[in-house]
C-alpha cells in the first residue's frame, strides 16, 4: 500500500470503519512508514483537542434567521418558476394560435383550389348538360338556365361510370 492511499483511509481507520482486510492493510503499512504514523499521531492530537473543546454558543435568533433566510431563497424559487412556466405557456399558446392559423389557411386555400370551377357558369357546362338530358330522352324536364332532378339525376348515374 503506498502513503496516499494510507494516508487516505487514517480517518477511518482511527475511527474503527475499515474492514478488517483494509485495517490489516493500513497497520501493515504504518508498521514500515514512519511519515504515516506521524500523520496519524497528528490525527488523533487533533481529534482529542477536538473533544475536549466547547461547542461554541449559538448567537440569539440564529434559528430564525436561518428559516427566514431558506424561506426567502424558496419564494425566490418559485417566482422564478412561475414567471418560467408563464413564459413557457405563453410560447406554447402563441405556437398552437400560429399552427392553428396556418392549418386553417390551408384548409381555405385547398378548398378555394377544388372548388374555383364551381363558381364559374361556362356556357360549355350548360351546352354538356343540355346534350344528357337530349340523350337520355329527357330534354322535355330541363329548364332554362336552371338545374332539374333530371339533371341531378343523370349527373349521379353517369358519375358512377366514369
């Protein structure tokens, strides 16, 4: 064993903590090293003035002071979790508006998209219209400029087959 690692475990070992298999260690290698059993001479010299000194007072109001002083830290604590958690929160709203506004402009504009023919009345359109109705023999139902049941009819059955 080498002096640091010895040196490293006197606390212990004055205090009775090692295992017996380290204790064996730490006094085989004291028995060969003179520099060790000074550091542990010192060690005890100092643990026995230790001993036997007073605790010192305890000034008046120490305890409260403490507690006000832990209280305080704490409070600070939990400010600065709650305006961390505000401006969290108020990211993640913006965010959620933000996404929730771009989904929606999306949505108008797919359905602008699909439906722009829809909104144009083409007189090819009516003419394609009028030439069903001619060739399903249902010419005498169709009104002009508007839509029958026949027309509505024909659509739905000719949409299925296309």
């Amino acid at each position: 064993m080498r002096c640091r690692e010895a040196q490293s475990k006197l606390d212990r070992f004055v205090a009775q903590e090692l295992t017996s298999a380290e204790r064996a260690q730490v006094g085989a290698h004291l028995a060969s090293c003179a520099a060790c059993r000074r550091a542990l001479a010192s060690l005890r010299w100092l643990q026995e003035i230790l001993a036997d000194a007073p605790a010192p007072p305890i000034p008046g109001g120490f305890a409260d002071r403490i507690v006000a002083r832990a209280r305080t830290q704490q409070a600070a604590t939990a400010r600065s979790n709650r305006a961390s958690r505000f401006e969290q929160s108020a990211w993640k709203t913006i965010l959620f508006s933000a996404a929730r506004a771009a989904a929606l402009a999306a949505g108008l504009l797919l359905g602008l998209l699909m439906g722009r023919d829809t909104w144009r009345a083409s007189p090819v359109a009516a003419a394609q219209q009028t030439d069903l109705l001619a060739a399903a023999g249902l010419a005498p139902l169709a009104e002009w400029g508007g839509d029958s049941l026949a027309q509505s009819y024909i659509r739905l059955t000719l949409a299925g087959e296309r």
